[in-house]
C-alpha cells in the first residue's frame, strides 16, 4: 500500500497527501478530511508513524526522515508509470528500514518549499532537471541520490541510481537485427528526455556497426513530450518512417505507453505490426497485454532502480564521514513476446 493509492482514493495528488501525513500547511479542510477518510478505508498507516521512530537512535540521523524531491514541470510521479514505480518501491523500502518519506515538488526557482527547510529531512531523492544555482546551493549539503534521468555535466550533485541507457539501445537494435530486419528506425518521443537521447545514440550505433540502415527519427517540439494520447503526432512520425527511401523493417519505441497509437497509425496505413514490421519498446506494463501481437520489451527494472537508490540514500547519510559519489547502472532485460514471431513478409528480399 502506498500514498500514490492514497492520492487516488482520495481524488487528491500525492503532494497533498504527503503534506497531511505530515501535518504541513497549505491543504483545505475538504482535502484534508478525504485523505484521512481514504486512509481509513483502505487500511494505511503512514511510514513516518508506523516506523519512523526506530531510526532516531542511529548515528547522523536527526529526523528519520527522507524526501522525494521532483524538479521544475517533469510529469508528476502518479501518471510517469516507471517514476511510480520507483517511487511505490522507494517508499516500501524506506518503510521497511524505519524511514519515513515525504514528497515535495520544485517549481520556483528562487524559493524551497517549507516541507525542505534545514533540519527537516536527513536526505534527498531527487528527480528532474538539475535546479537553478541557487535552489541547488540549499540542498547540497545534504546526502541525494538522483533518480533515471541521465546525468548532464552541469548542474547535478550526489549520487544516481538509473537504467543503463546505453545497454538498453544496443539491445534494441541487435533484438530487431536478429530478427530479419535490415531498415531500422528509432522514434524519439521527447528530445528533452536524455535517457532517451542516449538510447537513440546507442541504437544507431549498433545498427551502423551490424551494417544495417538506421533513421533516428527525432521529434521536432523542442522540450515536448509526446503523450500516449497524441494521435495526430504519431500519425506524423508514421508517415515520416513509411516515406524513407527503405520502409522499415524494425522500428524501436522507447515508451511503450505510445505503443497503442503506433500500432493504430501503422495499420491505418495498411502496414501491418509483427507481418510487415517488427517493434520493440521500454518497460514491462499492462498495456502489453493489449496489444496484438505482443510486442518485445526491455524492462528498466524499476524494483531495482527504486531499492538501490532507496538503500543507497540510507547508507550515505550513515556515512557522512566517506565523501563518496557514485553512479549505479541498473541492467535492462529483454522480454519476448510469448507468442513465435512469423517471418517478416518483406524478409526474403531483403
């Protein structure tokens, strides 16, 4: 059970919930109320109350307590399935150790909220875009751990904890190379994702080092992120990868949220997925089921990522004397479709 199903039952977001478990201003008495109706009807008690106690008697711990910090105007956790994911582990895990976690989001560039003063939390997990100078001067002092985003050479500080990037382009590339397809295309979802940036790289590299063609489909909406509902965008990209001198083979969707619409546009258009074109996207969700035939998928493996980073947090605010700074590559894992792939219809002249 956690605050994300809270935040549900309730009808409120988990910034909301956070903020009554711990008894921070800036909530009505309506939403307030709800939330404590919603965690009597679903059974939950708060980690901080169930546990936190426990973790007052150890060394470098003042509150026992830790914070989920997301940055700027990035997809709030609840509907980013991967970052809930994360976030349901983290908070398991902390509860499990007696740690408490409450969630808080920036998006002033000049002003902490008051859930970060000092001497509030014992760590960060941190999530986003790096803050401005100024906000990121208030928090370094404090031991953080950022989470999937991939690391750009300013701004950040800490540790980080996310997928490996890299492994999980090359395999996207030698998944669909040694499945008959020769025209390869990576559709980018939002250039503003650097994980997804890194992916892209990686893949055309892979593809170009097994002498196969490759198109880095790139979106063209600078810092938009292409939603699972945005038709009309992928009817675009479609058209796009089906007007390339070679009709793709293969094609790499690195957010299986979108496959859904892919699969639509592809037939609209007479193309057929699985006959015509292989794909393969990211993460292991329930939409897979829904779709016909299956697709392969690469888990990120989010238990992974939320539990290390959870553990990682824990262990560097016990050791503060080590001014240790880590990076920890979470390996991807391919899953195939349950279903025996049919040759590509296209395969024989290739």
């Amino acid at each position: 059970m956690s605050i994300l199903k809270v935040a549900k039952t309730a009808g409120v977001s988990h910034t909301t919930v956070s903020r009554v478990i711990n008894n921070r201003p800036g909530v009505s008495p309506d939403a307030a109320q709800r939330v404590r109706q919603a965690m009597i009807r679903i059974g939950y008690t708060p980690p901080a109350v169930r546990r936190g106690r426990q973790a007052k008697g150890r060394e470098n711990v003042k509150t026992g307590t830790v914070a989920m910090v997301i940055f700027g105007e990035q997809p709030t956790v609840p509907i980013a399935p991967v970052a809930s994911f994360v976030l349901h582990v983290i908070e398991s895990t902390l509860a499990d150790k007696g740690w408490g976690l409450i969630l808080s989001k920036v998006t002033d560039a000049n002003r902490l909220p008051p859930t970060l003063a000092p001497g509030r939390v014992d760590g960060l997990l941190l999530y986003g875009q790096p803050p401005t100078e100024k906000i990121a001067n208030q928090l370094r002092d404090l031991p953080s751990v950022w989470l999937l985003s991939q690391r750009r050479s300013r701004g950040y500080w800490g540790s980080r904890v996310q997928p490996d990037n890299e492994r999980i382009g090359q395999m996207a590339a030698d998944y669909l190379i040694d499945h008959d397809c020769r025209d390869l295309v990576f559709m980018h979802l939002d250039r503003s994702h650097l994980g997804f940036g890194v992916r892209a790289n990686h893949f055309a590299q892979t593809a170009l080092e097994r002498n196969v063609n490759v198109t880095v489909l790139d979106d063209d909406r600078p810092g938009i992120s292409a939603k699972p509902t945005d038709a009309n965008w992928m009817a675009t990209q479609v058209d796009r990868a089906l007007a390339l001198p070679n009709k793709p083979t293969g094609i790499y969707l690195p957010r299986v949220s979108a496959a859904g619409l892919l699969y639509k546009a592809l037939r609209a258009r007479g193309v057929e997925p699985g006959r015509d074109v292989r794909i393969i996207t990211t993460d292991k969700d329930s939409i897979l089921s829904a779709l016909d035939p299956q697709p392969a998928t690469i888990d990120v493996q989010p238990y992974a990522i939320g539990t290390r980073a959870a553990k990682l947090l824990l262990w560097q605010i016990q050791n503060q004397h080590e001014p240790v700074r880590t990076t920890q590559m979470v390996e991807p894992i391919l899953v195939e479709p349950e279903t025996p792939l049919s040759p590509l219809s296209n395969a024989s002249s290739q």
